[in-house]
C-alpha cells in the first residue's frame, strides 16, 4: 500500500546520545516530526530552538524536516511569539506545571499568560496542550475530562482564532470536545492508546512498559479514540507520543511515564486501521490533516507499506543500558518498505 510520506506532530527524542537511536527509525519513514521541549532544561527560546533543530538534523536522512516546540512558562514574553515565527518555529507546547515527565518548568495557570497566547495567535504559532488538570483530588483517569471541562473551553473562548491541539487525546469527552470545537482545535492521537487500555497496565501483573501520560483509558474511550482516528475527521492527526526511557528507569519503583514506539510508528497504526476496515483512510490521518491543521504543504513523495509480519526485538540499546519497545517479542503485520 503506497501512501502519501507523513509527518509525526508529536515525539520525544530526548538529547545528546539517544538521538543517534531515535533520530533515524522516525526520519527514515516521516517527513516531519515535531520535537517536544521537555528536556532538561527545557527549550524556551528561539535560539535553544534552532541548536536542537540542527542536533536532530545530523542524526537524520536528507530531507526529514525536524519543527521544534518552545516550552511555555510563565517567564515567556509576548514579544518572542514573533521572533518564534520568524525563526520558523510552528508551536508552543503548554505542560501544565507537574502533570508529566519534565513539566516542572510548565504554567500552572494558563491565565497568567493570556497576552502569550494573545501574541501567538497573532503570530500564527499552534499552541499544543498536554491536557490534564494536576489537581490531587481528581482521579488520574478523570484528568483528562476534568481538563476539557475546566480549562480548554476557557482558552478557545478567550482566544478564538489561536490553534490549538489537544495533544495525545485519551477519552471520549477530549473526542467530543475537539468534533465540537470549531476549524482551530486539533487532536493527536497515538497508536499505543488506540491499542492498549487500562487493563493492560496490570495484566498477569504491573506492567511499567505501558505506563505514560497521559494514562491509557477504559475500553470504551479507546474505542471513541479509534472512531475519531478512521473516520476520516480532518480535526484528528498523527501524533506518536514516542517517549523513550531506559529499561532500568521503568522497571524501577517509581517508573516513569513514557512508551516507546518509535522502532515501528506507522506499522502500528496500520494495524489499528486495517483492524476495523479503514486502511483506505490512513493516509489523511497520517499524511494530510496534521499538515493541513498546521498550515503547511503537504508532502510530495510517498512510502509504502507491505503486509508482513516482523517480530519486534525484545530490547533495543540505549545510552548506558538498554530500552524496552512497544510490543517487544510480539510481531507486527506490516513493514515499511525501503
């Protein structure tokens, strides 16, 4: 199956050694890939921006586009929105102050940074929200929704010609909230939460190699995910959420959030497509409504996929140790052609 070459609207390939490991499986099959900026420290201006971009450009294919995110905090000014554009920055990532892997840095109350999003809006910059209150008394599950309750609803009325994407949506109110959102809200969605939900987590025992944030839900928000997915919605795109961490960091007491996918990204959405009958809709999904959203042309060349079974190993290295991958020792039904 030849589909248009797609882009990756969100990724984390972490800094210094591991690019060489999760640069090139996702340049070798995307055409763009936009890089989170939570790394520590944080990416929170245009020049941090443009070292990173160029760090991702050595370990990549000729021709693999890498789009930065600036990390939102509350010492952003107004005034870098331009200087974001104008460097050629496409979005903002917002991560509400400790509701995930290197948020420490993130705004706790995105009021406080209304004249940012004013600017951005301006300026033509997507903001990307990872959308989950970080209040104790709500139920890890129910973050999500209390968010799209709470807070999203508030900044698409304040603001109304900002973009915005709900990141990694996970529940049926994030789906419902995006379909009746107007032309200038997205969503991401990943593979692994369109095949696994919260059972998974603790089959035969717990498992920290399904563990990320935000947390996989129930079966049927899983199902709302995937509906959203193969139904052809152009407010809903690929967005990995590839988020690598050394196998004796997860496999450790407190375990960090974050499944890696990057080793087979567009295999397993294949998989999720051609299980309900929609392989015909894959490519808007991962080749056209992401750069649509973004404003940018979508790509000329295309890629193929074979319908192959390849096992997964069950380790891939990793600085200092080794990474365990999504599906690791299972086989996956397609393969990327060369």
């Amino acid at each position: 199956m030849e589909i248009t070459r797609p882009d990756d609207w969100h990724v984390h390939f972490r800094d210094g050694d591991a690019l060489a490991l999760t640069v090139p499986p996702i340049a070798r099959v995307f055409g763009r890939a936009v890089a989170m900026p939570n790394l520590r420290p944080p990416i929170v201006d245009v020049a941090q921006a443009l070292a990173y971009r160029d760090a991702l450009k050595a370990h990549a294919r000729p021709g693999f586009e890498p789009l930065v995110s600036l990390y939102l905090t509350e010492a952003t000014r107004p005034e870098a929105m331009a200087a974001a554009k104008a460097g050629g920055l496409v979005a903002v990532k917002w991560y509400p102050a400790g509701a995930t892997t290197h948020s420490e840095a993130g705004v706790s109350d995105i009021t406080r940074v209304d004249d940012v999003l004013a600017a951005m809006s301006e300026a033509g910059l997507v903001l990307q929200v990872h959308g989950e209150v970080t209040d104790p008394e709500v139920d890890i599950f129910d973050r999500e929704a209390a968010f799209v309750a709470r807070v999203l609803g508030g900044i698409v009325a304040r603001h109304p010609r900002l973009k915005v994407v709900l990141e990694h949506v996970t529940s049926a109110a994030g789906v419902a909230f995006v379909r009746g959102a107007g032309a200038n809200v997205g969503a991401t969605i990943t593979a692994h939460h369109m095949l696994i939900e919260r059972n998974d987590l603790f089959r035969g025992g717990l498992r920290p190699h399904c563990y990320c944030l935000p947390v996989a839900k129930t079966k049927a928000d899983r199902d709302a995910l995937i509906d959203a997915a193969t139904r052809g919605e152009p407010a809903f795109f690929l967005g990995s959420d590839s988020a690598p961490h050394a196998r004796q960091a997860k496999e450790s007491a407190v375990a960090p959030a974050g499944i890696y996918t990057g080793h087979a990204v567009l295999e397993l959405y294949a998989e999720v497509f051609d299980a309900v009958g929609a392989l015909d809709r894959l490519e808007g999904f991962a080749s056209h409504f992401g750069a649509d959203f973004y404003g940018l042309a979508r790509a000329k060349d295309t890629i193929t996929l074979t319908r192959r079974a390849v096992r997964v190993p069950t380790t891939l290295p990793w600085p200092g140790g080794e990474l365990v991958p999504f599906r690791a020792g299972e086989t996956l039904a397609w393969e990327i052609g060369a």
